[in-house]
C-alpha cells in the first residue's frame, strides 16, 4: 500500500506474486500522452522496527537504509533484460502504511559492476548481499524515471551495435565482449587509446601517457640501447603512482630487461619478481621471472627442478618451451623432445636445435639448423639463436676432444680441426654482424669465447675487438666479456685497452698477474716487483695462468732494481717450479744479456747447454 500511494499515477502496475518470480512483486509500465513508453521491474521491501527513535535500517548518518538480499534473487536479476528498481517502505513513520514515505534505488547497475563479467555473483563466495538506499531518492508521484530507462535502453541499442560489429569477425562474440571488457578493467590505457584519434593506422596509447612513455622505452629496449632506456625509465620512476597495475609490471619487466642487458642478473631478477608478484595472472611476466632463476653459470639440477616443479600444468606454449629448455638442461633430453610433440614447428625450432646441442649431437643440430634455414622463416633474432647454436655445434666438433673447464690459447691447440673450426669462424662472422645490427642482445654473450679464440686462431683480430670493444661498453657487469676483451688486448699487445679493462674488472689473483705482465711490458718494474710480493703466496698455491713468466719477470725486474732480497725471494720461488732449470736458465740468459751484452755468445751457448 505504501508502494501505490507514492508512486507515480502514470505508472500501470502488474503485479508478479508467486514463487517463479525468485523475487519480483511486480512489473511498471510507464505511460505518457496515452502510450506505454517503458517498462521496469520492482522489489518492495520494508521495515516498521525501530531503534533509537528510528527505522533499525536506517544507518547512524541517517543518510541511508541498508536492504539486504539473498546472491540466488540477484543472479536471477542479473539474467533479465529490465531494469530493476529495489524500493524500501519506512513504516516506522506511520501506523498506516497509506502515510509511510518509500525510497527507491536502480540495483541493476550495481549488479553488473558485483559480477564483473562474469555470468553471475556466485564468485562474491558470500550468500546475501546489501544495499544502501539513499535518502534522498524519495518515492514520490512527480518522479520521473524516464530519463533513466531512456539511457539503459540506450546502453542497450550500443551494445547490440557493438555486438553485431564483432559478429563479423568473430563466432564467439559474447566472449570477446566479456573480454573487452575485462581489459578496459584492468587496462584504463586501453581506452584512451581507442579514443586516441591519430593519422596513423595503428592504435596510440595518448601521447605523454604512462602508457605511451612505457611504449617508447620497450621501442629502445628491443634495439639494446641500454642508456637510452635507463634515462627515460628514472624518469617514470617519479610518475608510478598514476599507473595502473598492468602498466607497474610492465615499468618492472622493463627495469629487469634493462639490468639483463648490462649483466646485473641479481638486479634483473629481483625485478622480474616484482613485475610478475604485481600481476600475477600475466603469464609474460611469470615466464621471464622462471627463466631469470635458471643458473646457466653453474649448473645445479636441484634449482632446475624447483623451477620447473613451480610451472603450471597448462597447455600453452612459453610454459612448454620453458619446461623443455630446463629438461635438457638437466639432462632429460627425452623427456625435453617429448613434450614438444604435437606443436607447431615454428614455436619450437630454436629451443629444438638447443635440445640437440646440449644432448652432443651435434652433427644432427647442424642439420636441423640446415632444414630450419630451407623450410621456416624465422626473425632476426632468431636467426642470431641458431647462428650461435650451428657455430657452437662446428665449434665442438672442431676438437678431437671437447675441452670442458679449460682455456684454450688463442694460438690453438694440436687438437684443433682448422677445416672444420674454419666453418664455425665463417658463422660466427654471420652472427656477429647480425648481432650489431640488432644492438647486441643479451644472447650474444654466449658466443664470446668462440668468438675470441677463432678471431685470433684466423689471424682476424680487428673483428673480434671491434665488436667486443662496443660489447664492454654496453656490457659492463659481465665479467666474461670484460674478461676477453682484456685477453685480446694482452695478446694483441693492446695496452691502453689492456689498462682499461682491468681498471674495470675486480681484483682477483688471474688480473693481478694480467696487470703484472702489463707493467714489465711498461717497463714500470718497481709495479711489477710490488704487485708479485703482495701475491706470491697465493701465487704459488693457486699456480694460475702465466704464474711462471711473472716470477721470472718479477726476479729480472728486482735485479734490475738492485732489489736483491726481493730478488732472491722469487728466484727461491722459480726454482721450486717442476720446469724450474729451465725456467732459471732464461732469467740467467737474460740478466747476463743487460749485465754483459758482448758476451751474448757465452750466454747463448750456457742456454742451449740446458735446453739439450
């Protein structure tokens, strides 16, 4: 009775009782000039019990009554096409219901924002759910609903346009829209993109976005430009507050790919772990944040199988490719092929040909590599991948025995096959170039020792330091690239390069004797007699590369210096080497050359004496 006192008279009721309605007491129709312009369904609810001189229902501010009702009545809600008004009659007011005043509240909006594109509530895990009727929406006979039924109708005319637009395109057209709609949730960018108007064909994030800027930076990251990037990301560092969720994991993986570049792997993956911690459900970001723990410097079967035990068990490929990779890494290399059955060939070739080179076959990874060239069309950077794979594969099996935690001197070793390394020399110039045409990626630095060591093995070394002079820069925390580039220059006799390179590698014992040798080349002798007695120790326990040439060079630099107690401490020390005889006689010939230079003859024949 309340209801029918204060609404409208140009409303026609139709009442709804009965069970079936799962909720409804009746439907409106609304006329106006004598036709029905416009129908709604309505839910009466109400309350006569008072607390504190007031209806219970109404809240402490008084701005508001609570009405709660049951998830089941608004899913059934969810699934009609009207709209729906939830009306709350204060009988607290009045003895005669005639007299109570009513409050009203359009509930179907906020039932689609509960459901967030889903099908219905059950997902709230709750079983009721409450809402606050405002005050100020009086029920009363001058209310006109229309312009709110008008602009749902609206809503409802654009959604079928919109509908029918996709229809076109695609067969599973509810979806897509649910999934638009998913994505302007979580991704405000994506609107203002749409609504971006420019003369391109393509879609812009606006200019001076968040969006836009994190846009720009991916643009310099996919050319290695690391010092670019690094400038504009410290910029967008200050402006995070205004992004959204997605767009922080995006700034993250960005910060993580950046670190990778220059070979700060601890700081690239504690921002991986960041992007994919703030975005869980994005699989990119889950992905790179796995491949970040893989330890590719020192093997240890037990990380792997942690990493692999945290991949989900889905059918999507980046998982599968990664699962595979780490198979092979541990070994399994059945087990790695296996899972790739079934899959397209060009998602699979590059982690394919790696499966062939960890397993030794190498013969069969060039082959592989061969009828990858012939039958796919793979990019840039996959193309450098495979390069890298089919000259390691030529590169192995240009040794009659594969040197495995060894160094190998740059003038070869009796081993060498130069037919066959001569065909990993010719790929690795392929990749090389590729490889400066792409900015140098991460990939490259897997290619650093060949490289090297073919360069100087072919008498080609302007190739090799041209390129790792450009790496070292772009590079600088990995120590393997600052490493040879420091060996070439010494074998190159580089030594301004040479000094470089160890002003920015760390002090260890193998650099210490590098910038020894570098000092008796100077000619800075005292250098050379300081820095061995700080390491002679160590030296003699370690007996690292080239440990002898700088006790014989630190004894001739301290005769020199008439630094005889130094002198006698490294010759005491020459003379416990096995080769010791020999190794005294070159110091004797050469002391007694810058002592005595007339009497070269006398000296030679001494030398030859001990070499028969």
């Amino acid at each position: 009775m309340t209801f029918d006192s204060c609404r409208p008279t140009s409303w026609r009721i139709t009442p709804t009782d009965g069970d079936a309605d799962a909720g409804l007491d009746m439907q409106v129709q609304i006329v106006e000039h004598g036709h029905y312009t416009n129908l709604f369904n309505a839910q009466i609810k109400g309350s006569a019990q008072k607390k504190n001189g007031q209806n219970k229902k109404l809240n402490a501010a008084g701005n508001h009554f609570s009405q709660t009702l049951k998830i089941k009545t608004l899913n059934y809600y969810a699934r009609i096409e009207n709209p729906v008004m939830l009306v709350f009659a204060d009988l607290s007011k009045d003895q005669d219901p005639r007299k109570c005043p009513a409050y009203y509240l359009w509930i179907d909006e906020e039932i689609d924002q509960l459901r967030q594109g889903r099908p219905n509530l059950d997902h709230l895990g709750k079983d009721s759910h409450t809402f606050h009727i405002p005050v100020e929406n009086i029920l009363k006979s001058d209310l006109n609903v229309l312009p709110y039924l008008n602009n749902r109708l609206e809503k409802k005319r654009v959604l079928e346009g919109l509908y029918n637009t996709l229809e076109e395109h695609y067969p599973d057209v509810i979806d897509k829209i649910g999934q638009l709609g998913r994505v302007f949730r979580t991704k405000k960018v994506a609107l203002e993109t749409i609504f971006n108007e420019t003369d391109s064909p393509w879609l812009d994030a606006p200019k001076g976005s968040f969006a836009y800027e994190l846009k720009k930076v991916s643009y310099v990251l996919s050319l290695n430009n690391a010092i670019i990037a690094e400038n504009a990301l410290e910029k967008l560092a200050n402006r995070l507050e205004e992004a959204s969720c997605h767009e922080k994991s995006e700034y993250y993986y960005q910060k993580a790919y950046l670190h990778g570049l220059i070979g700060d792997r601890k700081k690239a993956q504690e921002f991986y772990k960041i992007a994919h911690l703030t975005s869980k459900e994005i699989k990119k970001y889950h992905v790179a944040f796995l491949e970040s723990k893989i330890p590719y410097e020192k093997k240890s079967t037990d990380v792997i199988n942690n990493i692999i035990a945290e991949i989900p068990e889905l059918d999507d490929i980046d998982y599968i490719l990664l699962k595979s990779k780490l198979f092979a890494l541990n070994g399994n290399y059945k087990e790695a092929f296996d899972i790739l059955k079934d899959k397209h060939e060009k998602d699979i070739f590059v982690v394919k040909a790696v499966i062939h080179l960890l397993s030794g076959l190498y013969n069969d990874c060039i082959n592989y590599i061969d009828d990858v060239f012939l039958q796919q069309d793979p990019t840039s950077i996959q193309e450098l991948s495979l390069r890298a794979l089919r000259s390691r594969s030529y590169f192995n099996l240009g040794f009659s025995k594969i040197p495995e935690n060894k160094k190998i001197p740059f003038s070869g070793t009796p081993d060498m096959d130069p037919v066959i390394l001569k065909k990993a020399w010719i790929e690795q110039i392929s990749a090389w170039e590729l490889s400066f045409q792409l900015g140098y990626p991460p990939d490259v630095e897997i290619m650093v020792d060949m490289f090297s060591i073919l360069g100087m093995y072919f008498a080609e070394p302007d190739i090799v330091k041209k390129h790792l002079i450009k790496l070292a820069e772009i590079r600088p925390y990995v120590l393997i690239i600052q490493e040879v580039l420091l060996a070439v220059a010494m074998y190159l006799d580089d030594g301004n390069i040479a000094a470089q390179q160890l002003s920015r590698l760390p002090i260890t014992l193998e650099n210490t004797v590098m910038k020894i040798l570098l000092a008796s080349r100077n000619n800075e002798k005292s250098v050379v007699v300081r820095l061995t007695s700080e390491i002679l120790e160590e030296l003699l326990q370690e007996k690292p590369a080239n440990y002898e040439n700088v006790l014989a060079t630190a004894s001739e630099c301290a005769n020199d210096l008439m630094m005889y107690e130094e002198r006698d401490k490294f010759i005491s020390a020459l003379k416990a080497i096995p080769d010791s005889i020999a190794l005294t006689a070159v110091y004797e010939f050469i002391t007694n050359m810058n002592r005595e230079p007339l009497e070269k003859p006398q000296a030679l024949e001494k030398l030859y004496a001990v070499y028969k």
